[in-house]
C-alpha cells in the first residue's frame, strides 16, 4: 500500500470534536490519524503543504442517492463516490429507493457486492422503512440491521399510516437503528411541483405547501415520542418544521434535524425561469423560510447539512417543467456552498461548519466517523477556502449534471481528499 | 410617429408573455398594431412586411381560433405559413419539445408560434432555439397575445387603459388569459378586480396587483369592462370544479345583472363562449359585446408582434455581421 505515511503540515485544523481550531500538523498512518501537534518531524513522508489551507474531517453526507442498483444511467456506485471524494465526502449514506428497492437482505447484500467492487468513498447503507416503499408493509427491519443497514428511510415517500410509521419506530429503537423521516403528506401536496404561493400563481403551475411538509413533520415527531425512539427529519425546507423541531428537541424528543444546501442558498424566486435544475422535493421555498432555516442552522436545531444528492440524465431534466424529475446533485458542490453563503456570511464559524458536515451526522448515524481524533479513521481533506470556482456542467464527476448552482461563482475547493489514510482525490 | 424609433425600441426576439414587458414595450406593440388594423380593411389584405419569412403554428393543444388568427395575421404580412398539430411527449416516447423545435430552426423558419399545455413550454423552446417564440398559450402561465388585443379593444372603445377599473370574471386559477390581463392591464394603469368561486382563485394573486371579490355584483358595479373567462368544465381531474347551472345562477353575466353595472360597461369574451354558462345569449350578442371586434382586433395585434420580433431578430443578426 502506497502513501501509508502522510503528514499534513502547517494547516488550520478544525476538529470540533476535540474542540481544535488551530494551526497544526496531522500525521497520517496505516490508515488512521495517529498524531495531531506542532512540529511534527517529517523524515520519510510524503508531505502536504497545507499552510494557509483548512484541514478539517471528510464529510459525512447522510442523504445521497447513488442510483445503483437499477439507475446506472443517472450514478453508479463508482460515480457517485468519485463525485463524493471531490467535493470533500469520504463517507455516504446511500438512500433505499433504487431499483430494487433495498428493502430485504438479498438486496442489502447485492449493494454490498456492488459496493465492495466499485465503492471509492465509504458508504453506508439505509434500508427501507416499507416493502418496495410503498408504506404498507414493514421490512424486516431486525435482518437489514443485521446484514449491515445503519438507517431505515422510505425516502421520497413518507409512511402514511401512523400505525405503520409507529411500529417501525419501536422495532428500530429495539434494533437500535436510525429513523429517517422525507416528511410530505401527499395529499396535501397533491402533484405539486413549486412552492405554493405567488410563485405558483405567476408561473401557473400546481403548488406544494408548507403546510404538506409541517404537518407531516409533526405527525412524525409525535409518533417518535410515543415510541421514544429517535427520529431524523430529511431535508427541512420550511420555517414551522424548524420550530416544531425546535419545540421538540426543548420538550427532549429524541428528533434531530437536517437540510440541503439548495434550502439555505436559494429561494423559489429561483425557479421564475422554469430551470428544471430548481426542480426539488420539497420545492425551494420563500425567502422567510430561507431566514429561518439559516437561523435554524447557526443556533443548533438543524443538527446537519446533507446534499440529498439526486442525479437524474439530461432527457429527464431538459423537458416541460411539470414533467420534469425532482431533484439536484450536490455532492461536488455542498461544501463551497457552505463555505460561500454560511462562513463567508459570518453566520457558521468552521468548527459549526464542520459539525454540521461532519460531526453531527457522523453522532445522528451512529458511525465512528467525523473527528480527528488519535487513532480515528483517517478521513480528511485539505480545502482552499478562498479559492473562487465557476460551476459549469462539464466541472462535474457525477454522471448526472442537474446541478442548482450551475453559473454560480463559490467559494472553497478541496485539494485534497483522504480516505481510509489514502489520497483518493487531489486537484 | 417615427417609425425608426419605435422599431429600435423592440430588441425582444420572443413574446413569452407580458410579466416580462415594460409598459413601454406593450405600448409599443399596441401602436404598431394601430398602423396593422389598416391593412385588414384594404381590398388587397397584404403588406411585404414578412415576405420570405416562414411562420410556423407549432400547436399542441386543438385551437382553432388563435391558430386560424396567427395564420391570417402571418399571411397578411406575407409570410409563409406552416401549421404543425404536434403530439405532447414525455420524457421516454416520441420527440421532445426541444428537438422539434431544432427541427423546425434547422427548416431555417423564422417564428415558431407555441401553444402547449404545459406551463413554461414557451420559454423551454425560446431557450433553446435562436430563432423567434411566440407564446400562443402554455398551461396556465400566459396568453399574452390574447391579453394584448383585449387592451387593445379596450383601448379603441374607451380611449384610455390608465386608470380604468377592469372586472375579469371566471376561471381565474387556470387561467392563462387572466395571468397575462393582469399583468398587461396593472402595467398600463388599470384597477383589476378577479371575482370567482373560492376554489378558482389562485393564492397570491392580489400580489400580482388584482382585488378579489366572490361577489358578482360587486365586480359588474363600478366596472368600466368585464373580461369574461371560458370555463373548462372538462377539467374534472381538478378537485371542487362548479356544476355548470350553478356557476350561471351564481358568475353568469345577464342583462339583469348588466343594468346595475356602468351603461356603457363592455363586455369581452377571449371565445369561445359557453352561451348559458358564462353569459346569456343576449348580453353575447348585446350592445355592450365586443366579442367580435376583438377577433378582427387579435389580426393587427399578432401582426404587430409577428412583425416587431422578426426586426428584433434581423437586428441582431445584422449586428453579429
């Protein structure tokens, strides 16, 4: 094995789960971080000059579709983590609604396969809450854990029956596994496709409430309280989910809360052109709701940042609007948007910042990533945080280019990328 | 008037709809519809104007009526005029909208003339095409070129739009001919007042600058014009859709109801009419009706705008030499 030494010099390293914030060096061996301090001597390794640059944990993204099995043409197993690496992601939590769904052992293990082959980050597994999603009939939620899955989530789709939802919140605290709520009452949003309001009535298309989103929400966190289990609600898009989470956390309901870049840097003004590329589930929201989740993010009721990573090929984006799939890539640019609209902006300092990228998704999951830590897996990556870049289609890795932030100029490139003590990604 | 100018003045090469237009611009395409109603009247219909220039009426929604109406306007300009009744595709069968329209750029026609189902249609095809778009209706979004002889008619038989309060009556929420009216009449000076049932009325609407009443009366009573809307009664996958008797008795617009309103209120209808449903027979055909002027009204005005975004075009092109 090559690189088994690396020593990351003079950078700024940022590990809130030491509470670090300083300029050090991090000595990289046999896979693990195995010295963090000043100085450190460096005869026979293989250097990193990172003066100047940040050196903070790989990021924990706990929301991605990776497409495989069954959507090879929109991401692969391969591409997707090659895209992760780039944009500073060393470890993934791969979403359930493939083709198969990843709804029994069989398939778990078939994803382990392709994982095993064609994985360049690390990636973690969710099963599904329901047979084929499909909210009906509960998995065999004690078998997924066993072969592996960390996380149940019937993403895409929300459990609608409160009984079924209640009982897999009490197996999954028994089994000791992680809930993921995608929290949308469909009956309520009813073939929406954009934010209701005046963005709906100007571009004359159907609308997606809050309400659709909120309601649900609160439905989820009162089933997690009777179960006393704990709950993760996806991508939070609007100002009443934030304060029932907030309500909740106060009242010590296990719940914890994540969002995507495209809800704390884009409104549904956004969408006024039809670009399909604003094309989301839940739909970008107004700029109120887009205050209250950064608010939400600096003072902790959002515990974490995730992509919701969503390839789709240009055939299914470059269509009539209403037609047009839900959903945007986001693992090459997460970071940089989170450099560019939450540090830049003053609103997140880079210990937050990396809690909410790395840390808390890492402690939501359960998994021993996310630190820096002596003797922790050696996931880091050097980042430019300065450094301006345009996103342009052909920039991206991902097999899919239906990116929200084509155009856009941000802040912050990763330089380096480190994955189980190797560099697995360099600029 | 100077001609040059006003020509100048339009650097558009499409018409998407009327949310984007200054007053300016709509002013522009109402006055060179003024010098296009001429031509109608004459014994031989035809100016050069689009001579050698092909117009094509790319229709994915039936219309005879718009269609007919570019076709005529299009042919008194003396463009060449292709008419295309096109399937609607999904992303997996048939031709996408995209590639039909680069189909119909690669023919190298000048205006593609677009009416579709789907809000946004319009503007996906002017995106992705370099030659002229003009909307002829998609999904609810805009209708602009019906909005625009709608002012145009008002225009012609009150003199002004500036401060005129204008009633548009009907299916608001699916509307893309109360979209554009909105936008066209508030940026012209005009109070809109939309009056509906409750579950037609979209949200947010008095955010684009019109009032909301539910109450007829009320809308006929200071109105200097009502805009009557065509009900879709086959929209029965949208929840809460009014029984046609019902919405007549409680919306229909009948001289009873006309006698409380101004005396010389005018009454439009974009067409077709629904007799009996939207407004008896006898205000349609009525003194205070305007139905049919507004179609001779819809030549000039399409005319206008065939004529200003074919200018825009050749301008640019002319500078890219």
């Amino acid at each position: 094995m090559k690189n088994k030494i690396i020593l990351i010099k003079n950078g700024r390293v940022i590990d809130p789960a030491n509470n670090i914030d300083e300029a050090l060096d991090v000595l990289v061996e046999d896979g693990r971080v195995s010295k963090v301090a000043k100085n450190i001597s460096s005869e026979n390794k293989e250097i990193i000059d990172a003066q100047d640059k940040i050196v903070m944990p790989g990021l924990v993204d706990m929301h991605v579709h990776l497409r495989e099995p069954g959507r090879e043409d929109k991401e692969t197993i391969a591409s997707g983590t090659k895209a992760a690496l780039k944009g500073g992601v060393t470890s993934v939590l791969a979403m359930p609604n493939t083709l198969p769904a990843i709804d029994c052992a069989e398939n778990v293990s078939l994803l382990k396969s392709i994982i095993k082959n064609s994985a360049d980050a690390t990636v973690f597994i969710a099963g599904s809450i329901t047979r084929e999603r499909l909210g009906r009939e509960l998995t065999d939620i004690t078998k997924l854990k066993k072969e592996g899955v960390i996380a149940i989530s019937d993403d895409g789709a929300s459990v609608d029956s409160d009984d079924v939802m209640l009982e897999a919140l009490k197996i999954a605290k028994e089994q000791n596994i992680l809930v993921i709520c995608h929290s949308e009452d469909k009956a309520l949003s009813a073939n929406g496709v954009v934010n209701l309001g005046l963005t709906s009535t100007r571009l004359g298309l159907r609308g997606i409430s809050q309400e659709s989103e909120y309601k649900r929400v609160a439905r989820d966190i009162e089933l997690a309280k009777k179960a006393d289990a704990p709950l993760h609600i996806a991508h939070v898009s609007c100002k009443e989910s934030v304060e029932l989470i907030a309500q909740a956390k106060k009242m010590g309901i296990k719940v914890t809360g994540e969002t995507a870049p495209h809800y704390f840097a884009l409104s549904q003004e956004a969408v006024l052109g039809y670009d399909t590329n604003m094309k989301v589930n839940p739909p970008l929201r107004s700029k109120d709701d887009v205050t209250a989740i950064r608010q939400g993010l600096k003072n902790g009721v959002i515990d974490a940042i995730a992509s919701d990573h969503a390839p789709h090929t240009g055939n299914e984006k470059d269509i009539e609007f209403e037609w047009a799939e839900f959903g945007a890539i986001g693992l090459e640019t997460e970071l940089a948007v989170a450099i560019t609209e939450l540090v830049e902006s003053g609103l997140l300092d880079w210990s937050a910042l990396t809690k909410k990228m790395a840390l808390n998704p890492a402690k939501i999951l359960g998994i021993n990533k996310g630190t820096l830590s002596i003797g922790a897996d050696a996931d880091l990556i050097v980042v430019a945080a300065e450094k301006e870049w345009l996103v342009e289609k052909n920039s991206f890795i991902s097999k899919s280019k239906n990116s929200a932030f084509l155009g856009r100029r941000l802040r912050g490139v990763v330089e380096y990328t480190i994955c189980g003590g190797k560099i697995v990604y360099r600029t | 008037m100077n001609h040059e100018l006003k020509i100048m003045a339009w650097a558009r090469k499409d018409l998407l709809g009327l949310e984007d237009l200054s007053k300016e611009e709509i002013e522009l395409i109402l006055t060179t519809a003024e010098s296009f109603k001429e031509v109608s009247t004459r014994e031989i219909k035809k100016v050069p104007a689009l001579r050698g220039k092909t117009v094509v009426n790319l229709f994915y929604e039936p219309s005879t009526r718009t269609r007919v109406s570019f076709e005529v306007a299009a042919k008194r300009l003396s463009a060449d005029v292709i008419n295309i009744a096109a399937q609607e595709s999904s992303a997996r069968k048939g031709e996408t909208l995209i590639d039909t329209g680069r189909n119909i750029e690669a023919l190298k026609a000048d205006i593609i003339v677009v009416r579709h189902s789907a809000s946004g249609a319009a503007a996906m095809l002017a995106r992705n095409v370099s030659i002229s778009v003009v909307n002829a209706g998609d999904g609810w979004h805009e209708h602009p070129t019906q909005a625009l002889l709608d002012i145009f008619t008002l225009k012609e038989k009150l003199g002004r739009i500036a401060g005129l309060k204008v009633s548009i009556v009907g299916d608001i929420a699916h509307s893309r001919v109360a979209r554009s009216n909105i936008w066209g009449l508030t940026k012209l000076g005009a109070e809109v007042t939309v009056c509906a049932p409750r579950m037609l009325i979209p949200p947010a609407i008095e955010q684009m600058g019109a009032r909301i009443t539910y109450d007829i009366d009320e809308a006929l009573r200071e109105a200097d014009a009502v805009n009557v809307l065509r009900m879709q009664f086959e929209r029965d996958e949208e929840a809460a859709f009014p029984e046609k008797l019902e919405y007549f008795k409680n919306f229909g617009i009948t001289q009873e109801r006309l006698k409380k309103a101004k005396k010389n209120i005018v009454v439009m209808h974009p067409g077709p009419i629904n007799r009996g449903i939207e407004m008896s027979s006898e205000v349609a055909d009525g003194l205070n009706s305007v139905i049919l002027e507004q179609v001779t009204n819809g030549i000039a005005v399409r005319m206008a705008v065939l004529f200003l975004v074919a200018q825009a075009r050749d301008e640019k092109q002319n500078n890219i030499d």
